[in-house]
C-alpha cells in the first residue's frame, strides 16, 4: 500500500497520503497512536473513501483498494515471492472487478437511456 501510496511523488507527499490513509483507516494503539490498517479494512473502504481521506488521483485509489481486495480475498505478498504468479494473481483480480463493473453498466442500459439518447440533437 505505502508503494502505490508512494509512487511517482515526492518522498513528503508519500508521507502525508500515508498519514492519511493511517489517521482515516487506521487501528488505534496506546498514546493515540495508530497501527497501519489491515487489507480488509481498505477493501471494505472502497477506492471513493480511500481517494477523500487521501487526496490521492482516482487511479492511485483504485489500485489501492484493488490490492487491499486481493490481500483480504487470500493473496499473500512477501518477499521473494514468484513475482509473474503475483502479478497474474494480481491482474486476474482486476479483471474479475472490470467483468462486474461491465455488468453493472449493462444493466444500468434500459429504455430510460435509449429515451434520453434519442432526444439528442446528435
């Protein structure tokens, strides 16, 4: 999370959106301190509530949830890790959220749109 979090911004900038992210989401610990928060607390956040409590661009939170989604589904990161499995794991997540999302949309199309697109001038 701290790598997509920090990615192409200024060591600062990854700080404060860190922080954040941590201060929004975060589990308290002793003297008002809080620990980083887990993979299914981001995911049940969503990448809107991620991107408010931020500032981070739309894209930046939506990888963000995207991982913490991955994570709290069963996939595990560490170090050493067969990096091609990780990142087919990884893609095969978002994919499986692009094929929902196609969905949803689909679904949104109905006669109230096909209504409205006729009453364009265009």
């Amino acid at each position: 999370a701290s790598t997509i979090l920090g990615q192409q911004v200024s060591l600062g900038a990854a700080r404060t959106f860190t922080g954040r992210l941590v201060a929004a989401f975060g589990v308290p610990v002793d003297d008002g301190l809080h620990a980083f928060p887990p993979a299914a607390t981001l995911a049940d956040a969503g990448a809107d509530r991620l991107r408010a409590a931020t500032g981070v661009t739309g894209a930046r939170a939506r990888s963000l949830h995207a991982l913490a989604s991955a994570v709290a589904g069963g996939l595990r990161l560490a170090h050493g890790a067969d990096g091609p499995a990780t990142r087919a794991a990884l893609t095969a997540h978002q994919e499986g959220r692009n094929v929902q999302k196609k969905r949803r949309k689909r679904r949104c199309r109905g006669t109230g749109t096909r209504a409205l697109m006729s009453r364009l001038p265009w």
